[in-house]
C-alpha cells in the first residue's frame, strides 16, 4: 500500500536486461533525471566526448521508453532542459540530447502512453547551477534562477499531483 520509489542504475551503452521481476506494488511512474556536460564549442567535440553528453540522457530515456511500454504506467517523466529550445553554443549535444526527449514524449503521446518533458530553465537553489555557483552569471546573462519551492510546485502541477 502506499507509493514508494526505487532507484536503479544502468551504465550508458550497456544493453536492457528486460524488465526483471515482476514488482509489488507494480511500477506507476518513471522519473528519468539523467545530466551529463561537456561544455565546449562543437568544434572542439570528438564523437568520444559528444556521445558521453548524450548517453546518460538520450540513452537512459530510450531505455526507459522500451522497458514501460507495456506498462500501464500513469507517470513517464523526462527532466529536460530549456536548452531544447534556446540551444547554448557549448552545449551543442546536451541540447540535442533534450530535443530528443521532448521528441520521445511526442512519439508516445502519439501511441497512446504516458510522457511529460519539463524543460527546466536555471535552477538556482540546487543542482548543477547551485553546485557551481552559476547562479550569479546566469542573472548577469538576464538569466533568472528560480527557487527550490517555486520549481517543485510548478512540478506538481505539470504532473497532475
């Protein structure tokens, strides 16, 4: 009874073990919140270094994709980024890698399944942006930095919560 979560790990590039066992309470809902940067002009990427940008999130979500799709899941969340569809001319692969995630929610809106991209802009109280302490150059670029509170409530009301 209850809702719980489970977090599980997969090495970019290994291939899906399958579904595995059968889980109780069956599985909902996926969060997928994969972030891999490589920050450099594309230019100066080799497909070493643009495939290790995209692998964790291109990669994770594709995987995600096949093992849910005959679940009846009522929750297929992507973490994208607002580099989607602003680009950064040093982060070439990671807005591709997140192009793509709004494109696979897309394509399983379209079958009839689940899928939800929310295409973060600048996080200013956690993750990478408050890790590096990027905010203040991110204001500078006329990037304002949205708070911990305000992004989970808009969270919750993307997703239906």
């Amino acid at each position: 009874p209850g809702a719980g979560a489970r977090r599980r790990r997969r090495r970019p590039g290994r291939p899906a073990a399958g579904p595995g066992p059968a889980l109780d309470p069956p599985l909902r809902g996926v969060v997928h919140a994969a972030m891999h940067l490589d920050d450099a002009p594309l230019a100066e990427l080799d497909d070493e270094r643009f495939r290790a940008v995209l692998a964790p999130k291109l990669g994770g979500a594709v995987v995600l994709d096949e093992l849910t799709r005959d679940l009846d899941l009522d929750l297929f969340l992507l973490h994208s980024s607002v580099s989607a569809l602003v680009g950064n001319p040093r982060q070439a692969p990671y807005a591709a890698a997140n192009l793509f995630l709004e494109a696979l929610v897309r394509q399983r809106r379209a079958r009839g399944l689940p899928g939800t991209a929310v295409a973060w802009g600048v996080l200013g109280e956690a993750g990478y942006v408050a890790r590096n302490g990027l905010a203040p150059a991110m204001a500078a670029a006329g990037l304002a930095a949205i708070g911990t509170g305000e992004a989970l409530a808009a969270l919750d009301e993307v997703v239906g919560a």
